[in-house]
C-alpha cells in the first residue's frame, strides 16, 4: 500500500485497508476456472447476490444478497481459540486474530442481513458473535473455502463457496 508514492506501514488495526472490489476479483474467479486458485491471498470485501453456501451432505443455502468479506488464514495457526490472519499489503505482512480485525472494521462495513466470511477455518474454529454486528448473521466455515462461478441451464452464472460447514455465529 502506498500514498503519493510512498509505503505506509500499519500500526493499527483500525487502519488496515479492507477494499470493497468486484466479486469476481475478490474471490479470483475467471471463466472456465478448473479449480481454485492456491496462491490467491487478496482480501476486502463485496455484495454477491444469490449466494449460495454449500456443504457436503447438507442442504445448500442460498443467500438473496450476502455482503462477504474475504480474509486469508495463515498457514500456521497460534492460537486454537481464534483463527489467525495474514494479510499482504505488499511493503508488509500484518498477521492479526480474526477476532481483532473484525472488531477493529466491522463498523467500517455497510450495514447487511447477511454476513459471509470466505475465509478457511483449519482448526475448525467456532467463531464468536462480534460485538457491533446488530441482527445481521454471520456465517462462517469449518475448513477450506473454495469458490466456484456455476452456470446454469439457462446460462446465468452465480457464485458458490463451499466448505466442510457452513455455521451461523452465536
């Protein structure tokens, strides 16, 4: 990150940058995509009509308009109560518990029914309802996230994450 030409460096939390961008972007979805990209690391945030939450042996859950917030975990988790992040800012690296960063941006995000974290869960971490949240539910998983862009029938697209579960944040 950089301003007027030169790095910023993050010391705080509350200024960590969280960018709303297209969902296609966010969730590095291309046409015809065989399988998800591993080496995607990218973060913010994007409202993504129709979403649907899938699992295996369960029901899928389609959302009518989900405002989601990608995150990475880091490869190797600290602390088995939260779920560590790492995010690239590309001068840094800021690695902080989930558990911080939404309680340092959650306001910095637009009010929504529904909130979908597209972010892995190794440890199967129970994420905690945060404080601020108000009636939106938040919903997260249990393992590996993936996304996928489907087609249907009639040629319309919409996107779907999958995971081992999909839980609400009590």
């Amino acid at each position: 990150m950089s301003v007027n030409g030169s790095a910023v460096t993050i010391t705080r939390l509350a200024d960590l940058p969280l960018p709303q961008r297209e969902p296609f972007e966010l969730l590095a979805l291309q046409i015809e995509r065989l399988a998800p990209d591993a080496e995607h690391a990218g973060f913010g945030w994007a409202w993504i009509e129709d979403l649907e939450l899938a699992a295996p042996a369960r029901p899928s859950v389609v959302l009518p308009r989900a405002l989601v917030v990608a995150l990475h975990s880091a490869d190797e988790q600290i602390d088995a109560d939260d779920i560590e992040l790492e995010l690239d800012l590309g001068n840094q690296i800021v690695r902080a518990p989930l558990s911080r960063v939404l309680e340092a941006k959650l306001a910095d995000l637009p009010p929504a029914d529904d909130i979908v974290l597209a972010l892995c869960n190794p440890g199967h971490v129970a994420v905690p309802r945060p404080a601020g949240l108000g009636g939106a539910r938040l919903y997260f998983a249990s393992g590996d996230v993936t996304s996928w862009l489907d087609r249907d029938a009639d040629g319309d697209e919409h996107i779907r994450l999958s995971a081992r579960t999909w839980k609400v944040a009590a």
